[in-house]
C-alpha cells in the first residue's frame, strides 16, 4: 500500500534533486508510475515527479538517437527524429508492448530502472549495444553501456536516468515476443541484429530478455552465424547453441521458454533472409 | 471526499476545478470521488481499457496513473467530449452503428476514439484495431465498435 503521507516533489531544474533526496528519509523518481502502483511500496515516503524536466525529448546528435528517460513507449514508436535502422529496431520493438493507452504512460527511464521480466525494452538495448546516461545520486552526469548499467545494478534508488543513446547504424534486424495473445506481458523477447551482406552475417548481435539471469547475450550463436552464408541449417546450427534457463509460469513451462527462444531465433533469420 | 486531506486545482473537461483527493490515490479514484462517475473502474490493473481518460489529448489508463502527477495537465473524460446537453459525433455513431450493449466500457472507447480520429482522421481497419488495443468489450464482439469508429470518421470528413 502506498503511503497516504507520501510527499511529492516536482522538480524543474535537475540540480533541485540532491536536496531531496537528502532531505526525505525514503524518496524514490515517479516517471509513469505504473510500476510504482504495480508494487505500492510502503516503504516511500516521497515521490519525486520527473515530468517537469523536459526529458522527454527524442534527437539524433550525428551518431547517436538520444532519447529522454521521459519519453514515453508512444513517444518513441511516434518519433520521426531518426530514420537509422537501429531506431527503427527500437521502435518495431516498443510497438509490441502492452496497449496503446498503457504506452502512453510507461516512460524508457522507468521501464530500464524497473527492468520487469516481461519488459519490451531490454532486449533491444542490449542488441543494440545502448549507452545509458545518469545522474549519480541525483548529482554528477555518468555515461555506461547498458549492460553494466544493469550489470552494476546502477538502478539504485538515488541514480536518477536522464537519457538513453542509441547509436545510428545501418543494420538488419528482427524483434521477436512469445506471449498467448497480443496484449499480454511478453514472457521474453528477443532482438537480432547485424551487418549483413550478400547472404552472411559481418557481425550479429543477438539479445533475449526474461531468462532466470532476467537477459542474455546469445554469443555462441553469434558466433556460428557469423562469417558464413545464412540457410535453414545455419540457423538451426546456431539455434541448437542456445543454453538458457527460465522460471515457470501459470501460461508456460520452463523448458518450452527455452525450447521456444530457438524457434524465435530460426523465424527471426529467416525474416531477415527474406527481407534481403 | 470530504475526509481525503488535499485539495488541488486540475483541470477537467475544461475546467479548472479543486479536487479533494489523498496523495496516494489514482486518477481514477480522485475522479470518481469527486463526481467524475462516466469514468468506470473495470479492473484497476491497466487491463480493461474502461477508466481510460485523456492527459493532453493522449488516452491513459487513470488507473494506471496517480493523481498529482496529472495536476499540471488537461484531463478529459467521456463527457468532456459530449454530453446529454452536446452529444459527440463519435458518441452519436456508436449509438448507430449497434456498438453499445451494457455500456460499461464505451466511455473508454468513446474517448480513445476522439484520440485516435484527431490524430489519424481516416484510419483503416487495422489502424483502429491497434490504437484500441487498450479498450476491451465483453458485450459486442467489436464489430459494430469498428463500424462506429469509421462512422465517425466518415462523418466528421463531411462536417
Ligand atoms: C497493464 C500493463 C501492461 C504492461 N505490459 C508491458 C509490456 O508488455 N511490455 C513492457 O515492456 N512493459 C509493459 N508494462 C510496463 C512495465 O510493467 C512497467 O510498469 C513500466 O515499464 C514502468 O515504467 P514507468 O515509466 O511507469 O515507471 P515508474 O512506475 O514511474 O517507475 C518504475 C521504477 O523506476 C524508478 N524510476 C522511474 N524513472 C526513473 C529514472 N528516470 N531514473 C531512475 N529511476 C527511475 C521508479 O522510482 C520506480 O522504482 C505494462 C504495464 C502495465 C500497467
Ligand atoms: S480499470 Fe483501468 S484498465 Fe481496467
Ligand atoms: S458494451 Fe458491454 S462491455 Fe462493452
């Protein structure tokens, strides 16, 4: 249960962070607030509301799409900043995820703080090799790729995330979720992408998120996917690689999870096959 | 509420008006207390599509939002877009088009369509699909809401 007491903060200025959390005993960043009233921690005593900062802007710098943590899923599926292969990854990505009322809410910032099993969000940043940019303590501005931002478990309470960068790359690339039915929580997601010409994969990049580790890099099968022609056999070959553990729930068996992954990876190549 | 501790100025359907509400409360709970009752409470997990109200001409699920962090934005709830007084376009196809049996989840549909048809005035079949992918109906089998939403489209091209 959320507290009835819970204070609010609406900071304009990201320097008006510090003091906050200094001052409250248990203050935590309100972005959407879905998950904030998904878990209702009782431990808050104060919110303090991102949505005055003008973080939800989306722009390409020359190498890189940098997304505001405020963005919304819908912000970015909408956003025509960018046409790079790898945005548009993204945004291919965040399309599955939820409904449409329900991505108007849900913000980058708060879904990669969050990192929720069945998140839409993760795999595609990981594939896509994303830099993450946060305030330490709400102070000083720090720049990690995003697997140690997740490595590092950086999502602590008082790292406060301003923005995401997606560097601009031509790529060829597939999203893949397992879910019963559209809107439904994903129960994972995998994201492949690569340089990819006359019929080989350069170099691969493949990403799953909601394993028993919550993500994984699929590098065996990157490995045997790179450098030789792509066919059926390839792609079984580098399906057959994948060793991944995931937990049991109400919809699936853990053992069809995984047996799943390399379903999703072999339709992922052969659309990219297609495609080319 | 008369026991809930604050009041806050918000701006619904155009107007600004004080709500009495707790600081933990969603959107959904201050509207509805303070009289709000078109926006219905189906499921209170985001699933449902029945509570869904406009923040700055976008649909949100209000039970998916808390209360305060909407305060400096424009809600509109079904009678935001037409009333008794003022009945909607939207609101009239829906009627017509047979879209509407128990009621209980069109006034989430009414204001998701308002959404969809000011950003994409003609939108196909599949482009209706997906931006009501939020709104669930257990009564009409969607359909004739399909129909209403291209009635309402066709309509307001001619006006
Ligand atoms: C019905 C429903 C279905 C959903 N389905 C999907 C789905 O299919 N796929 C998917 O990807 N997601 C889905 N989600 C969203 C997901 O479960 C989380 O609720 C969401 O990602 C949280 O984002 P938020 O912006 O609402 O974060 P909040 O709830 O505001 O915050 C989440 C956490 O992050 C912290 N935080 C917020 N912003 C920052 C920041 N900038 N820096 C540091 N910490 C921060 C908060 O303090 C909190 O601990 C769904 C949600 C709902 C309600
Ligand atoms: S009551 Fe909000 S989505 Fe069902
Ligand atoms: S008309 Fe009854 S739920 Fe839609």
């Amino acid at each position: 249960m959320l507290r009835k007491d819970l204070r609010w903060f609406f900071p304009e200025k990201p320097d008006e962070i510090p003091a906050i959390l200094k001052n409250e005993a248990k203050a935590a960043f309100h972005a959407g607030g879905t998950s904030i009233l998904r878990t209702k921690p009782e431990s808050i005593t104060a919110l303090i509301d991102l949505g005055g900062l003008g973080w939800n802007t989306i722009r390409a710098d020359g190498s890189a799409v940098v997304i505001g943590a405020m963005a919304t899923f819908n912000d970015v599926i909408k956003s025509t900043a960018s046409k790079a292969a790898t945005f548009r990854m993204l945004q291919a990505a965040l399309a599955r995820a939820a409904s449409n009322s329900v991505r108007n809410r849900i913000t980058i910032g708060g879904s990669l703080a969050d990192y929720a099993p069945w998140s839409d969000l993760i795999a595609p940043l990981v594939a896509l090799e994303a830099d993450v940019v946060y305030l330490e303590d709400g102070k000083g501005e720090k720049k990690v790729s995003v697997t140690d931002f997740i490595g590092k478990k950086l999502a602590k309470e008082k790292n406060c995330i301003r923005e995401v960068r997606i560097p601009e790359k031509e790529i060829v690339f597939a999203v893949k979720r397992l879910a019963r039915t559209a809107f439904e929580y994903g129960m994972f997601s995998l994201a492949v992408c690569g340089k990819y010409s006359g019929g080989a994969f350069e170099s691969v990049a493949i990403a799953l998120s909601g394993t028993k580790d919550r993500y994984a890099r699929l590098a065996e099968a990157e490995k045997v996917l790179t450098g030789k022609p792509l066919s059926d056999a390839l792609a079984r070959e580098a399906a057959d690689t994948i060793k991944v553990e995931f937990a049991p729930d109400v919809n699936f068996g853990a053992e069809y999870k995984a047996n799943m992954v390399g379903v999703y990876l072999r339709d992922a190549l052969a659309e990219i096959a297609g495609r080319k | 509420m008369a026991d809930a501790k604050i009041r806050e100025v918000f701006t619904v359907n155009g107007q600004e008006v004080t709500l009495a509400l707790e600081a933990n409360d969603t959107l959904l709970t201050a509207l509805r207390n303070n009289g709000y009752t078109e926006v219905k409470n189906g499921c209170s997990e985001g699933q449902c599509g029945a509570c869904i109200v406009q923040l700055d001409g976008r649909p949100v699920n209000s039970c998916q939002a808390l209360a305060l962090s909407a305060k400096k934005k424009k809600i509109t709830t079904s009678k935001g877009i037409g009333n008794y007084a003022r009945v909607s376009v939207i609101q009239e196809a829906y009627v017509e088009a047979g879209a509407v049996q128990c009621g209980f989840c069109i006034p989430g549909f009414i204001v998701t369509t308002d959404a969809l048809l000011r950003e994409n005035p003609n939108p196909s079949d599949e482009e209706i699909r997906f931006y009501l992918s939020g709104n669930l109906c257990r009564c009409t089998g969607y359909v004739k809401i399909i129909d209403a939403v291209k009635l309402a489209a066709s309509r307001m091209k001619k006006a």
